[in-house]
C-alpha cells in the first residue's frame, strides 16, 4: 500500500485518535481497535540504508533491519505508540531498538507463549490479553467495554471471511485475481480501518466477476516462507507468465485464515484465535500444522509450482523450508528457493524465475 503513511496521518487528522505500530501478526490487534487506536503493521520500504548499523547488526533478517530504518528515518513518526508481540529475537531486537532510540509515548510487549500446543498456553495468553486491555485502558483513559470488544471481534472476523472469499476467486482457471492485487488487499488491511477496509472488500467482491482485465492463464503457483510484503517480486513473476494463486505468508493467508471462536468469554476467545492460528514456524512445529495447511493449499488451489521465499539469516523458516519443499515434491509439485534481502537483485531472480517457469513450457512439448 503505497500511501500506507497519508492514509494513517489522515485517520488520524480526522479522527483525533491514536495510532499504534504494531511487529507481528501475533498482536491482537482486536483490542487496540476496541480501544478507539488505529493499529498498522509496521513494514519495511526496501530501499538501501545504513542507518540500522550501530544499533542492530547486518547478522539480523532483512526485514527487521528494514523496519527499523523506517523509524529512524522517521517515516512513521506519527505513531503514538508500538505493540510487540513476542516472536523471533529478530524481530523483537527491532522492537527493544525502536523502543529505547525512537522512544515513543507508548510501547508494550505482549508474551505470546513459545509452546501453543501447551496446556498452560490458553490460560497464560487470556491473561497477557486482560493485562493489555488494562494498559490501553490505562494509556487512554477510557476503557474498553465488553460492547467495543465485541464489535471489534465482530469487524475483525467479517474481514477474515471476506479477504478468505476474495482468495476463494483464486481458485478459478485462470484466477479472478492477481496475486500481486492479493497481496496488495492484505496489506492494505493491516494498516487500514478495517470497517473502512470491509466496506472496500464488499464492493470489490461484487465487481470482480465482471472484472474487464482479468489474468490470462499461467502456470499456477504456490508462494510460501517468510515475511514477504515485496509487491514488485509477485508482479516481476507474474510478468512472466505465471499467477500466484495461493500463499503461505504473514502477509497473506496466514495473517486471516483462522476467526476468532465463539465463547463467552472474549479474551480468552481472542487467545484461542491467536494459539489455533495459521502459525509461524516460532510456534508449533512444522508438522504439526503447517504441513497439512500448505497441503490443503495446494490441492483446493490446483497448484503446479511453488517458489519458496526466505529472509536472509532467518532462522525460523531456515528450519521448516526443507520440510515443506520435501511435502511439496513428495506431492510432484516442483520448487524454486529464492532469498530475500531488503531489495532483491531483480535482473537475478527474473533469470532464475524464466529457467524455473520454461521447465513447465519444455513438458508441454513433449
Ligand atoms: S521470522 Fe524470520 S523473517 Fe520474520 S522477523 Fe523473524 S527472522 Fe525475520
């Protein structure tokens, strides 16, 4: 979402309320809205920069080296405040930086527990979820009542259904949807209101059928990894004759997949939603349910090929690559490994990306 930072700064003009930048998908973001905040993804600008260098070394991902250069430069300056919830140290070194160098008004740290699958999980994240509702209460004066949270659910859960039937038109030969237009709808949802971002959805969903320049049919891929917000990568792709039509990514399927249940009592339903996830392999092992969601992927979403993406030093998804490239080609679906850096070299990947797609084009020959 190109004009992410207008778009907050108006909301903000116009609403007289707070913005918190939040790390990682695993903040509920649910309460921040509940409590009248406006919560954005902060997400990096891949240009080239030196300003992380003396406070996060270049041994860390790519990614958090380019989140954190957006606050030092200043771009999301008008963040009232920043919301961690705990993941990989990578990310969270970014977060301990921004905290201590940029210093805003409001920082918390959430602990999302290591072990989801453990019993004491539910009971310790219900908790972490009622000691953040009070320090939002706490910072903003004004609580946060059990209507505003419902709604709040209520907004959240209506957006999942609709960015996961938005995804549904991407099952179709060829996809009602671009991969690139799919990504860019996730995006956008992480850093808009989402009542705005709804009504948005809605409207697109009903004039997509009709749509008059709708993707020619390309070898179908399957895209997966790490954090991978690179709009310009899925376009380089689909330039060349391929559509993205399924992912496995934070900034794709797994940020909405899974609603928050039903249960009355809201934080601790909240706390199941963010435990029951699509998870990140920092959470459950890869086995466990990453292994059959990506199979499922592949099947409902008649994929051919999948290109599996990493952030360079990223150890989380360094570990769980291999394995799901082993499911993948167990399932005769072939894989290209690609590595990510804040920029990518393009004229690079765009040579490896046409030798990977004409394996498809020499099988048609024969
Ligand atoms: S999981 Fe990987 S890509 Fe994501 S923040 Fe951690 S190191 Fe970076």
């Amino acid at each position: 979402m190109a004009d992410r930072h207008a778009y907050a700064r108006q909301w903000k003009e116009r609403t007289g309320g707070k913005v918190v930048g939040y790390f990682c998908t695993y903040v509920p973001e649910e309460l921040i809205f509940a409590a009248g905040i406006l919560p954005v993804r902060i997400l990096g600008g891949h240009q080239p920069s030196d300003v992380t260098e003396p406070y996060i070394t270049s041994r860390y991902c790519p990614h958090c080296r380019d989140v954190l250069a957006q606050g030092l430069e200043g771009k999301y300056d008008y963040l009232d405040g920043i919301v961690y919830a705990h993941t990989c140290v990578h990310i969270g070194q970014a977060f301990a930086c921004w905290e201590r160098h940029i210093a805003p008004e409001y920082s918390y740290f959430i602990y999302m527990p290591a072990s989801v699958q453990s019993l004491a999980a539910l009971p310790r994240l219900s908790q972490e979820m009622a000691d953040f509702r009070t320090s939002l209460e706490e910072w903003t004066g004004k609580p946060v009542s059990p209507g505003h949270l419902g709604q709040a659910i209520q907004n959240y859960n209506t957006n999942r259904r609709l960015l996961w039937n938005l995804y549904a038109l991407r099952r179709k030969e060829p996809p009602l949807l671009r991969g690139s237009e799919a990504l860019e709808m996730v995006l956008s949802g992480q850093m808009m209101d989402k009542e705005e971002h709804n009504h948005l959805l809605t409207e697109l969903l009903a004039e997509l059928p009709q749509r008059p320049d709708p993707p020619a049919p390309g070898i179908r891929l399957f895209m997966g990894g790490g954090e991978n917000d690179d709009v310009g990568f899925l376009r380089l792709t689909e330039s060349l004759g391929a559509n993205v039509v399924a992912d496995d990514h934070c900034t794709g399927s797994r940020y909405f997949w899974n609603q928050v249940p039903q249960d009355d009592d809201p934080l601790r339903a909240l706390a199941r939603r963010y435990l029951e996830r699509s998870p990140c392999p920092q959470k459950d092992w890869v086995e466990r349910r990453r292994l059959p969601i990506v199979h499922e992927l592949v099947r409902d979403y008649s994929v051919e090929a999948a290109i599996l993406t990493q952030q360079k030093f990223c150890d989380p998804h360094e570990y769980d690559i291999p394995i799901i490239k082993g499911l993948l080609e167990d399932m005769g679906i072939p894989c290209l490994f690609l590595e990510f850096d804040v920029t990518i070299p393009e004229g690079q990947f765009r040579t490896r990306l046409e030798a990977f797609l004409e394996m498809f084009s020499l099988d048609m020959v024969r």
